[in-house]
C-alpha cells in the first residue's frame, strides 16, 4: 500500500483508496479463476496435477484479500474522520 501524500484531502485519498481496493478485489477474482482452471484440468489417471500453481495462487488470493480489507478498514476510518 502506498503512503498518503502530505496534501492529499481525505476525499481524494478515499477515490485511491477504493481504486486500489477495486484493483485488488479484480486481482484476487482472476486468481480465484486460474485456481478453478487448474482443477478443472487435473487428471489423476494420467497423473496430471497442479497443486504447487494451484497453493501459490490460493495464497496469493489470500494476501489480495487481506490487502482490500485494509483498504475498506482505512476508507471506513477516513469516512468516520480518524486520521493515522
């Protein structure tokens, strides 16, 4: 996450901030998408499997996730006027 620069108002820094968790919510449903490629495409009579793609990207969904809810945690707090 990026730090807020000294002169941005709080509305702005919402408009980032929901950009940013937009982009992060997008990231994690495309790897969300992959994950459901990649079991679709295991075949264990052949021996075809993805579980190493398969964990890192479930992982990485994980972190995007946590990511996005410190966005809405913080918008939440500059809706309510908390700063840092």
């Amino acid at each position: 996450m990026e730090n807020q620069p000294a002169n941005e108002s709080a509305s702005e820094e919402i408009a980032r901030l929901t950009i940013e968790m937009d982009q992060l919510n997008n990231k994690k449903k495309q790897c969300l998408e992959k994950v459901r490629k990649l079991m679709a495409g295991e075949d264990p009579e052949k021996g075809i499997f993805h579980n190493k793609e398969i964990f890192i990207l479930q992982q990485e969904s994980l972190r995007l996730g946590v990511e996005a809810e410190f966005c809405r945690k913080k918008i939440n707090r500059l809706h309510l006027g908390y700063n840092q």
